[in-house]
C-alpha cells in the first residue's frame, strides 16, 4: 500500500482527505465521527461572532449539482468552546479551527479559540478586486493566534495575484474554493425558488465546481510556496488525486460527505490509495504538483490525433458513436474511427465506460 501520510506546517495527517466547513463538521460529535469514518484531518464548520440565523429550506441536490443557502455555524460560539471543540479533539487528529468574517468579527472570535486550534482557517466568501479586507481579517487573527493562518479564497479570475498577495502579506496556506455564486433553481411544479433565502438565490457546490477547483489550484500553485488545501467537489479517490496533482497538498469533502454520510472520507482515502497503488506511486507527495511538471512536457497544438482503441476492452456500446459530430466513428464487427474525418476533440474518449479509447493529452 502506498504511504497517505503527509506533513503539513508541522500537522502530521496519516492521510489527505479531511472534513470541510460545513455540515459535515456542525459540531463535535460529527467531527468524531467523520474521523471514525476515515477522515485523516478536521476542519470545524465556521463560527463567527454570533450564531448564523440559516433560511429554510437551505440546501437542495438538483441535477446540476448541490445547492445550499448555508452560513456559518447556527451554534453559538459560546457552545463551541464549552463543548464541540472539545469533543472533537477527542477524535485524535490535527483539527484546523474554521472562523469568519471580517476582520472586526475575527478580532474577537481568534483569542476564544486559540486553546484548540491546530490551525485556523479563515472564510471572508470575498470576491472582489481590493485584497484589503482579506488582508485585514488574516492579520486579525495572526495578532490573536500563534498557529497556522489558512486562507479560504473564492474562486476568482486573478486567483495568482490574490494568492501571491495573501502570501506576502503573511498568510500560511491556502485554501480553495469556496461555494460558486450566487445561484438559482426552481421548483417547476410550483414556481418557487427552492432556496429560503429573501431573493432565492444559493451557491453551488459539489461536483460541478471541481474544475472549477483545479483551475484555481493549479493557477495558485504556480506562484506560491505556501500550501494548498482544496475544496470543491470531490467525490473520489481519482477526484482527490486530480486536485493533488493541480498542486493541493490536501483536500477537504463537503457535499459529498453531506450526501453520503461519515463514512465517506474513509472511501476515499481508500481510493486514493488503490489509485495510488495501481499507478505505481509509493508515496502520495509523489502526485502533489504533478501536473506542473507534465505541463513543461505538453505540447499546445491545433492538428488532429485521432483516439486509438483498445478492442479488447471495448464492449460496442455505442456511446462514443452517437456523440461523435464529426461521423468519425463506425461500429460493426468492432469499433473502427475514420481518420480522414476525425477532428481530434477528445469527447468520445471521455464518454467510454471501459476506458477503451486513448487520446494524447502531451
């Protein structure tokens, strides 16, 4: 088996997969359980100065991923410290202290929780221009703090200017993303938004947001030193060694642990590790990054490659041939691809069931 255990600022993990802020870590009992569940870190869901007062009905699974109207911890800060962070240290393993908002609310919250904190991670959900007010909040809590400060971005355009921004200014991580947003759905049998919120908006999460995800780690990793942590959509092992590969040192799960319950961390590190196993890595920290190094080897081209086929695991399914636009694919006897026609674009490789179709990705 390969080794899981990794080393982060000092926080020995016997594996990558952690809990999220979220529902997933709503109090101490949960946080325990998650670990019994295979978690190899806690991340407690966010506090802040005062309890979230949630709007109902607050998250929904649709088609196009999960939405949620979510806030912070419901749970006064007051009952985190006299019992939930407690209890969830009892579960064995670094736990990283989730707070928010701005900077004011930090100020107050930061000192309360220092006896617990392995680290601190902090959410602002900004998505603006000016990195002040992120800047502001970090140096809030590193004032109050002696532990790690991990930074919880929002997805943005300009993720490596924000991320080189935080890292000068002092930040010790990174972690990303945040839920996408604001989003909508609508129940069509009657017409209402299926968020409570006042204008029915939510944020999406889940795995629709994961390359969203990569794109923001991969960009981030390029221009910092300090370690990332990533979030958004991961419901696999392959899905976490997508994320270690885009350059995260870790990743926390959210809405699939919501989904699927506690257990869910413990499957996917068991994935991870078979991942791992079957690729011929012994040790994870050989993917963390992988794809920077890849990326020096690839080629940017606009010609055509045509996919080759595995016969062998082909099964004639079809699927391949009726999203193929181009009419490059017939399938008889078996599965042959017209090279003359072939545009190279990649997509029937990716909807074949049995992997039986390869295409250069250098």
């Amino acid at each position: 088996m390969a080794n899981l255990n990794i080393d982060i600022l000092g926080m020995k993990f016997n594996n990558p997969i952690f809990t999220a802020a979220g529902p997933g870590a709503k109090d101490g009992e949960l946080c325990v359980k998650a670990v019994q569940g295979g978690a190899g870190g806690i991340v407690t869901k966010t506090i802040s100065e005062a309890p979230a007062d949630v709007p109902r009905p607050c998250m929904a699974k649709t088609n196009s991923g999960f939405l949620n109207t979510e806030l912070w911890s419901e749970l006064p800060k007051e009952q985190w410290i006299e019992k939930e962070y407690k209890r969830a240290k009892e579960a064995g393993v670094p736990m990283i202290v989730s707070m928010g908002y701005t900077a004011e609310n930090i100020s107050k919250v930061a000192p309360l929780v220092k006896p617990y904190a392995d680290a601190v991670e902090l959410s602002t959900h900004y998505v603006g221009t000016d990195i002040g007010p992120i800047v502001n909040a970090m140096k809030a809590a590193k004032a109050a703090l002696d532990c790690p400060v991990f930074m919880k971005l929002s997805p943005h355009t300009d993720i490596q200017g924000i991320a080189k921004a935080l890292e000068e200014a002092g930040a010790d991580g990174l972690v990303m993303i945040n839920s996408f947003g604001p989003c909508m759905a609508i129940d069509v049998e009657t017409g209402y938004p299926i968020m409570g919120s006042e204008k029915g908006y939510g944020w999406l999460s889940g795995s629709p947001i994961r390359p969203l995800a990569v794109r923001n780690i991969y960009d981030a990793s390029r221009v910092v030193k300090i370690p990332i942590i990533g979030v958004g959509g991961v419901t696999s092992g392959k899905d976490a060694a997508e994320m270690l590969m885009a350059g995260a040192s870790a990743v926390q799960v959210c809405t699939e642990a919501i989904l699927k319950g506690p257990t869910v961390y413990g499957k996917i590190a068991k994935e991870l590790n078979e991942f791992l196993d079957n690729h011929g890595y012994k040790d994870v920290s050989e993917i963390i990054g992988l794809s920077h190094k890849k990326s020096a080897e690839r080629n940017f081209r606009t010609t055509s490659i045509p996919p080759t086929v595995d016969l062998d695991k082909c099964i004639k399914c079809g699927q391949c041939k009726v999203s193929c636009v181009y009419d490059a694919i017939e399938i008889a006897d078996k599965l042959s691809i017209d090279t003359e026609k072939c545009f190279g674009c990649g997509l029937c490789v990716t909807r074949c069931p049995k992997n039986a179709l390869k295409i250069q990705y250098k």
